[in-house]
C-alpha cells in the first residue's frame, strides 16, 4: 500500500485520478463489508491514507478538498506540526500509566489551559474523558451531585452523543436512538430557538416559551441542569435568536439550576471565538469540550466553577483512559497553534469568504432557505425554492455530486436538508474557493 507523509506538505489540490471510489477504495469497501458492523456510518466510499492542509488523499491517489475536518475535530489542520511531535515524543516516552494511578503534568497543563480558555475569570476546575459523550455524561453526573437534583432539560433538534444517556439527551430519532430504548430518565425537552423556522420569534420569546414548558411541565425547583450547544450542530449549526441563551442563563441562576453549555463541536476557535458562548456574552456554569481539543486524538473534558466541580465525592469521577498522556500532549500542542496561528482570526476569514460565495449563490439559485452559522462552521438549509419546505433530497444530491468530484461536505439537520461546511482552518483560499465552485456547479447541476 501507498506511504504517504501528510500534514501540511501535501499537495494542497484537488485531483482526481479515477473514479471515486477507486479500484483500491472497492475492494477495502468489500473488506469491510465483510468485517465492520454495517450499523457504523459511512459517509465516503474512499479510504484515507494521508491528510493535511485542506486536502485528504486516498489509497487510490485521489486528493479531496476537506470541508469536513473529520467533524470539527482537525481545526488546526491534519497531522499538525506541533502536535506530530509532541505525540512522537510522548508515545516513546510513556503511553499510559492510568491518571488516577500515577499522574502526570501534561493531564493537569491541559486542565490549566481549559480554566484559563473558557469563558469567567470565576475560579475552576476540570476533569478530562475521551470521548464527547463520555463529557457530558459526567457533566450531567457532576450537575447532579452538586444540587441533589435530577431532571435534565435539553432541547428540539439536540446532539449530544450516543451512549445511553447521551441518547435520551439527543433530540433525533432516526439514526442515533431508533431500536436502542429504553433510554435514561429525567430528560425534558423544550423548544430551542430557530429562526428560520420560528416565524420571527425573538430570543427573548423563545426563551420564554422554553421557560414556560420548564416551569409548568417539569418544575425549575426539581431541575438539575440546562444543557444546550449554544449553536447546534448535528441539528443543522442552529443559531438561536440573539438573547434565547443569557435568557436562559439568567432563568437558570435564578433557580439554582447548573447551565451547561455543550460546546464539544463549536469550541476551540471553530465559530471565530474560543467558544461559542463569548458571541452571547455569556459564562456557562459548566462546559463540556473535546472535537477540536487535541487535533484529532481522542480527549474530552468538562471545565466549570470550582464548587460544583468539586462536590463530587472523591473517586466519583474518572475512568482508565480519560486524559491519556498522548492526548494531553496533543491538546497542549493543539491549543499552542491556535493561539501562534490566530485560529480566531482563521476562521473569521473563513467565514467572510464562505459567507459572500454562499449568499451569491442564493441569489442565482434560491434554494437555501437559510445560510447561517459563524466562523468556520457555516451551514445551508436546501428547501424547495419559493417555500420553506425541506428539500432533503436535492440537499443530499448536492452531496453526493461533491462527493463524486473530489469535494468532501457533511450533511446535517433534523430534516436531513442541510450541508454543514467546517473547514479546517488550515484550508487555502483558492482551495476553499475551489469546493464552493463545486456546490454552485452541484446546484446548477442537480436542478
Ligand atoms: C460530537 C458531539 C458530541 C459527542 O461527541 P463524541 O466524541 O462523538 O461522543 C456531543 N455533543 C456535541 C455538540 C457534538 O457535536
């Protein structure tokens, strides 16, 4: 099989040089087929060997332009110098001794970043996991303890994993709850704000009718915690109303109930501020984080005010991997390039570009209902012209034509009719121009 060096010294171009997939990329299919779970998804039919920049190249030669980042999670850009290194260095140095047997710095340096990152001068703590999920499972648990509570409100069109109680608290039915009941107990869920589908409603009476299904239904005294992503992601990158999020904030304050914001997709410089949460102006009590933590290795955290993390019982919070060294010195490494390369800024010109191609493609077309999002994470929602009904079809058509042309795009959405684009920031302009030619040819193309 091919050995290719990725990172950013890959040829950064699109080039196709068979058809996708290729005839390497078939008969890894088959393989597969006949070895992996046909319930885990699949998005492209090629298999990666080498990454970097804002191309993934696979077995067969091809070269995609990546506007996916593997989910949000290669920000910095695959592969990434710092973070290269910083993991050669660790895995010959020690692999894993087990945080909570022998510890090591880097578990609390990424702790130390965490605290000093994520929104409030307030004092804080953090504890570290590995999966997104596997954080706001324990955010829940810690939200919990701290006030004796149980209910956990969460929101319409919600992601927020696939682990049994990730999956009461994710909103979609088909594919990540669909045969998997029963599902964890004490989850309401209420309206979110989503504008383009809310007739106008302000932030402020959305967080009012969020408000009013909590206090009459579920009862603000018996609740635990508010979690929402303060842009959804898998939902279709929702941007609630200005206001719906410090309603709720204040809402939750004034009920001693913990807001937890879940920014494990918008964190880490993604929306064109470290967290989402600062275009709001507002200070969760909890945060869960992980995606653009640690470019590409697997580590997730929750970061909060010290008395709520800190009123677990000790020894209530850990797991064997959480924290692996590897994934620590990567975070450190990732967040290192964030702050030398200005991901903040990266991902504003990300957005300004993207922003100005994808209105003028609303104007030749008219088939996004809605462009919205922030920073690199930008998403459109196909509706039939003229109307505002979904058209998840054309959307997936839209796709399936990039896909086929060398241009990676994730889909999304309750109604399965958005294309969500999350370019690593490490994308040039001329490639990010390029795969925004290919959605207007694929446009033109599918009508
Ligand atoms: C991806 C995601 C999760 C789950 O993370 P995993 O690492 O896949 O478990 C949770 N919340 C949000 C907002 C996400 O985008």
């Amino acid at each position: 099989m091919t050995t290719r060096v990725g990172g950013p010294s890959l040829p950064q171009k699109r080039e196709l040089l068979t058809a996708i997939p290729g005839p390497k990329s078939v008969e890894l299919m088959a393989r597969r087929k006949a070895a992996v779970s046909s319930g885990v998804g699949g998005t492209l039919p090629v298999f990666a060997v080498a990454a970097g920049g804002g191309v993934i190249v696979d077995v067969d030669g091809n070269s995609f332009i990546d506007l996916g980042a593997g989910i949000a999670v290669t920000n910095i850009g695959n592969a990434s110098p710092h973070v290269v290194k910083a993991v050669q260095d660790q895995v010959a140095a020690f692999t894993h001794t087990c945080f909570m047997v022998t510890p090591y710095e880097s578990y609390v340096q990424v702790c130390e970043e965490l605290n000093r990152l994520t929104p409030g001068d307030h004092e804080k703590r953090s504890a570290l996991f590995n999966s997104g999920a596997e954080a706001v499972e324990n955010a829940v648990k810690i939200a919990r303890s701290y006030t004796g509570r149980q209910k956990v409100v969460v929101f319409d069109h919600a992601y927020h994993g696939r682990t049994n109680l990730t999956m009461a608290l994710t909103a979609k039915n088909m594919p990540y709850k669909h045969n998997f009941g029963p599902f964890a107990p004490e989850v309401y869920r209420v309206p979110m704000s989503y504008p383009f589908h809310d007739g106008g409603l302000s932030g402020a009476e959305a967080a009012k009718r969020a408000i009013a299904k909590i206090d009459k239904e579920v009862g603000a005294d018996e609740v635990a915690a508010i979690l929402i992503e303060p842009i959804q992601g898998e939902g279709g990158f929702i941007v609630p109303a200005d206001g719906f999020l410090p309603a709720l904030v204040e809402y939750a304050h004034k009920h001693g109930i913990v807001f937890i914001a879940d920014e494990i997709q918008t964190g880490f410089c993604r929306t064109g501020a470290w967290f989402a949460c600062e275009h709001e102006g507002i200070v969760p009590d909890l945060m869960t984080t992980a995606k653009g933590i640690a470019g590409g290795l697997p580590l997730s955290a929750v970061t909060g005010r010290a008395e709520i993390m800190d009123s677990v019982h000790g020894g209530g919070l850990g797991g064997t991997y959480g924290g692996n060294p590897v994934a620590c010195v990567a975070a450190l490494a990732a967040i290192r390039t964030m702050e030398e390369q200005d991901a903040v800024s990266a991902y504003k010109h990300i957005e300004s570009v993207m922003w100005t191609r994808l209105e003028a493609m609303q104007a030749k077309h008219g088939v996004f209902g809605d462009i919205r999002g922030r920073g690199g994470m930008i998403a459109v929602e196909f509706v039939k012209p003229g109307t505002d009904e979904p058209d998840a079809d054309r959307c997936g058509r839209v796709a399936k034509y990039c896909h086929e042309r060398g241009v990676l795009v994730l889909t999304a959405g309750t109604y399965g009719n958005v294309i969500r684009f999350l370019p690593p920031m490490t994308i040039g302009d001329d490639l990010l121009q390029e795969g925004l030619d290919m959605i207007d040819e694929a446009i033109a193309a599918t009508a």
